[in-house]
C-alpha cells in the first residue's frame, strides 16, 4: 500500500460537476493498494498517518499528529501510484490491485481511519476525479506498507 499524504489548508474531490468530499486542515491522501496488501498493510499506514507529526503546534514547529490538531482527511483512491515505467513510456499497472480487491480494502482503510477518530471524506472509487488542494508548507510525506517490520517479501 502506498499513500502520498498532503498536508492541507483545504481540500476537496469533485465527480461530474459535483463536490463529494471536501476537508479543511488535515491530510489529503492519495491512496494506492497493490495485489499483495493485507489488513496488516492497512493498519501500519493508519496508525503512521493518524500519529505522524507533521502539523504545527503552537510554537510553529511541526510537533503535531493529525490526532492532536483534529484534523480532517480527504481519501482519494489512486491505482496510478503502482505505475511502473521501467520499460518503453506506456506505464504498466499489473502491480495495482484488481479493482473489486482494491475497492474493498480501500473502504476497509478509511473506516479504521474513522474509527480511529479521524473525520473522513471520500472520492469515488474508479471514477474520473477532479481534485483541488491547498498544500500547507507544502508538505508531502509518501508512506509505502513496504517499509513495515515483518512485512514479507
């Protein structure tokens, strides 16, 4: 699982004209899921996003976690982070996740986000999205379910 994590002011998806999902201050995430990932996957990134110190605290040094300052995430499925380009300049994306595998533990991630206390907005999987952000820094942080202890290869 790979989640390019943004720090925002404000975020917001919009699917046929229509806002769906919209956030103030918190994190606007691309996520990935590939055809290896489990529910361990999902819950090393959790926990990673929802204590990951990136916000400023009233000193204005980034000191805080998402938890701390209430912040809002904004999920946006994102197949495209497994592109591999290796060869010739069509990406191949045989490491994304099948859609009915990918969909189920990208729904899957965001409950355990909001049963973690994170108020949660959403895209629409396999839909064409627009998306605007407010990147606050900007800060952009890419967590990989790769880099977890005892993740097998």
């Amino acid at each position: 699982m790979k989640v390019v994590a943004q720090l925002a002011k404000e975020a917001s998806v919009t699917v046929n004209g229509e806002v769906i999902g919209k956030i103030g201050k918190g994190f606007m995430l691309l996520v990935g899921i590939t055809h290896e990932d489990t529910e361990a996957d999902l819950d090393y990134i959790v926990n990673k996003l929802i204590h990951l110190r990136v916000f400023e605290d009233a000193d204005g040094k980034m000191n805080d976690s998402l938890l701390q300052t209430g912040g809002e995430v904004l999920s946006v499925s994102q197949f495209t982070l497994y592109a591999d380009t290796r060869k010739g300049r069509r990406p191949s994306f045989t490491d994304a996740a099948k859609p009915d595998i990918a969909n189920t533990l990208y729904k899957k991630f965001n409950q355990k986000l909001t049963e973690a206390g994170v108020i949660v907005e959403t895209g629409e999987f396999g839909a064409h999205m627009e998306v605007q952000l407010i990147n606050d820094g900007p800060v952009t942080i890419v967590l990989d379910s790769a880099d977890r202890p005892n993740k097998e290869a």
